[in-house]
C-alpha cells in the first residue's frame, strides 16, 4: 500500500492501550477517538504514539469478496496505520482469498510480533494497560496471552490481573469468542471488567431514538465535512457500505426475521411465499435500494425485520448510509469517566457482579454476587455500564456526539496531514513516481 500512499514510519513509542479489531468502519472511529483521547490525556501528540493494534480477519464468514482490502485501505485513511508495518493480521483458519492465505500462513510470526509489542507495554508498571477487545476472539485473544505467558514471562507478570479489560459485547462478537478467550481475559483482569453493550449503554428500550445507529446518531454536518475534507474516506466508506453492509441485509440472510437474537425466521410460511416471489428477486435485479424499498413498503414483512437490522435497511431505502454506532460506546464510557471531561454524573458505572454470556444469543449480563450463580457465568467480576437517568435527555446525547465527531475528525485530519507530508517527502514522491511509472 505504501506504492500509492507513502508513508514514514510511526513512532516507536506505544500509548498504554491494546486494541483487538475487525477493522469495520465502527471499530476504526472508536480507535481513532480512543487514539485521540488517550493522547490528549497523556498530553502527547497523536502523531508521536500509537497504540498496539491488532486486527483479526474471517474470510469464511465476513472477509469475503473485496471486503477485506477495503478495510485496509480504511484503516490507511482514517488511522494512517498499514497492515504488516503497524499492525498485524490474525485468522484462523485458511482460506483461498489471496490475501488471507498469506494472513493464515504467516500466522505464527505475526503471533509473535504482537505479544512482543504488547509485552513492551509491560516494561512500563507505573501505567496501567488497557485492553479493548471489540471484535470476536476466534482463540486469538487466548493465543495471544499464551504467547506472552511462554515467550515474554517477565512481562506477563506486569500483565497477570493487571489491566482494565473493556470489550464490547454485541452479539455476534460474543459468541464468536472461544471459551479460552474468556480464560484469557480472567487472566488479564487487574479490576472489574467493563462490558459495553450499546443497547445497554443507551437505555434498553428507553433509549432515544437517536441512538440507533451512526445514521441516526451522527450530526447533520459530518457528513458534508467528512466528504469535503476527507473524500478519500468518504469514497471508501461508501464503497464498503455497499458491498459488507448491503449483504448484512440481503435476502438469504439468516437473521434477517429473526426474533430474540436466536437464529430463527419469524415469517409465516405466506409470508415467506410472498418474500420469494416478490423481493427477493429484486436485490440482484435491480440493486439493493429496489430490494429494501420493496420490503419496507410491504408491512406484514417490515414488521418481521429483526430490529437490529432494520436502520440499515431504511437506510439503504433511502440512499443514505448507515452503520452500527456499536464500538464507539467504548470511547463514550471512557470520555465521560474521565475526571477531565466533567461528565462522570452523564454515567452510571453499575454495580458490580460476576459477568456472564449466553454462548447462543450473545447477549450478556452482571449477576449479583450474592445470587445463585448465573449457568452461562465467566466468573469474572465486571461491571455494564449505562447512562445516568434519564437516558432520553437529548442535551447529553448531543454533548456525547459533539465530543465523538471532534475525536474522530481531529484524528483524520492528523493522519491526512502525516500523508501528504509523507507524499511531498523525497522518499514519499519517488515512490509515487514509481508507481506511476509501472501503471
């Protein structure tokens, strides 16, 4: 990627942050506006340190087609961060995709060079770690604390119930952790695990419509700022909405009328006649728009539409964008905690119990300590936090928004700077020069 996009190496200095990422475009705003903070908390500047960044890849499931060469090209654009230079790619299992089976094969040294970075975070003890793991495990999670343990068992013991573990639990990344993944983050606890649970955070079936999603949540101008000064993000964005959000949505997909966040279809078998019949028909005919017109302009069928995909499909309908605002939560539970922002009566940190998952919805939870133990218990001590009463306050919600988009647009701006400089650097023009020359 450097070919078309030159680039100086990062700092070797490291913000005392570990973050597990599927690199979807939620993921990459909450690093950026967690990126952001950190550096400001610590009074450094964001271009001088990064934090250790790992991305894991399923190319069976999600990966697929030119998905994950988007999320790359993402990642270079708005993290300014490039894949085997500043981070490296776990999958675990092989694959036919060209760029995985080199991910899959190189998975032992890559391995390596992530707990080497991470054990470097540990030379430091007077700072505590913190570890974001908002992507599912795969039994990477637990490979990587094996190979801290084995290779850098110093360090490991800096690490050993030493840091703050907050991990997002929206379903699909729940049950795609392994049990040994659970192990690790035990391991890893040095306090209550935070559980982020955006559905959680904003109010359960209280919370304001405007939280739904990034396309509800987001304010009027983002967009046209992030399209007028960054359109290179823009572009790419929308280009991977298409092709990875558009198939979240597309007919044969298994929870599309789901109900209960258990794999089922809610749909009566006329229903399901009409459907065939239809709409289906229109997703590869006449583009995915047709198609989620089509299914909201038929109401017997809009009602069955499981709840979480049903912003994305009106979204689509109406050629916008939309995307899960899921991941950044973790940013707006560390910025409101933050003594510096003011904000710790906006939080409620919840009490503390023993965490729990259901291994088959996803869904989570913290048991009292003091009730029968929970049959899907982790046995770690955590805490969910929410949004002090009440959540529908609409002037908290907007202060929230106002700080998440002046993280994320103030770390883009940082990286497109780093770029063009890099671009007008004698190495940056010789490589583009190359390029062009080769095209």
């Amino acid at each position: 990627m450097s070919s078309f996009l030159p680039k100086t190496k990062f700092s070797d200095k490291r913000l005392p942050m570990v973050i597990i990422s599927d690199f979807e475009p939620d993921d990459l705003m909450a690093i950026a506006q967690l990126w952001s903070w950190k550096a400001k908390q610590l009074g450094v500047h964001e271009e001088e340190v990064r934090p250790v960044v790992v991305m894991v890849a399923d190319f069976y499931r999600k990966d697929r087609g030119t998905v994950f060469e988007k999320k790359l090209l993402m990642a270079r654009l708005m993290l300014g961060l490039e894949v085997n230079v500043d981070y490296r790619v776990l999958t675990h299992e092989p694959t036919k995709h060209p760029l995985g089976k080199d991910a899959y094969d190189g998975y032992a040294p890559s391995l390596a060079h992530a707990a080497a970075e991470i054990a470097g975070l540990a030379n430091d003890t007077t700072r505590e770690v913190e570890w974001y793991i908002i992507a599912p495990g795969h039994g990477h999670l637990n490979a990587l604390a094996k190979k801290l343990e084995a290779s850098h068992p110093e360090q490991w013991k800096n690490l050993h119930y030493k840091c703050q573990v907050v991990t997002y639990t929206g379903s699909f990344n729940s049950r795609q952790h392994f049990p040994d993944d659970f192990v690790a983050m035990r391991n890893l606890c040095g306090g209550a695990l935070v559980d982020i649970s955006k559905f959680v955070f904003f109010g359960r079936d209280h919370a304001h419509p405007m939280t739904t999603s990034v396309n509800t949540f987001a304010s009027d101008e983002l967009a046209a700022q992030v399209s007028r000064e960054f359109p290179r993000v823009s572009a790419i964005l929308r280009e991977f909405n298409n092709e990875f959000t558009g198939a979240l949505i597309d007919p044969w997909n298994m929870r599309l009328f789901s109900g209960h966040g258990r794999m089922s279809d809610t749909r009566t078998q006329d229903e399901i006649n009409r459907f065939v019949k239809d709409i289906e028909p229109l997703y590869l005919s006449q583009g995915v728009q047709a198609y989620a017109q089509a299914l909201m302009n038929a109401p017997e069928l809009w009602a069955k539409v499981a709840k979480p995909k049903r912003s994305t499909v009106a979204a689509f309908a109406t050629g916008t964008m939309d995307m899960p605002l899921c991941d950044q939560v973790c940013f707006a539970f560390q910025w409101l905690r933050d003594p510096a922002s003011g904000k710790a009566a906006y939080l409620n940190v919840g009490d503390e119990g023993y965490w729990w998952v259901d291994p088959e919805s996803g869904f989570s939870g913290v048991q009292d300590y003091t009730l029968p133990r929970h049959q899907f218990s982790k046995d770690i001590s955590a805490i969910q936090p929410t949004l002090s009463a009440p959540v529908e306050d609409q002037a908290k919600l907007l202060e929230i928004r106002a700080t998440m988009e002046e993280r994320l647009t103030s770390h883009i701006r940082c990286v497109q700077q780093c770029l063009a400089r890099d671009v007008a650097s004698p190495d940056g023009a010789a490589a583009q020069e190359a390029t062009q020359e080769g095209a």
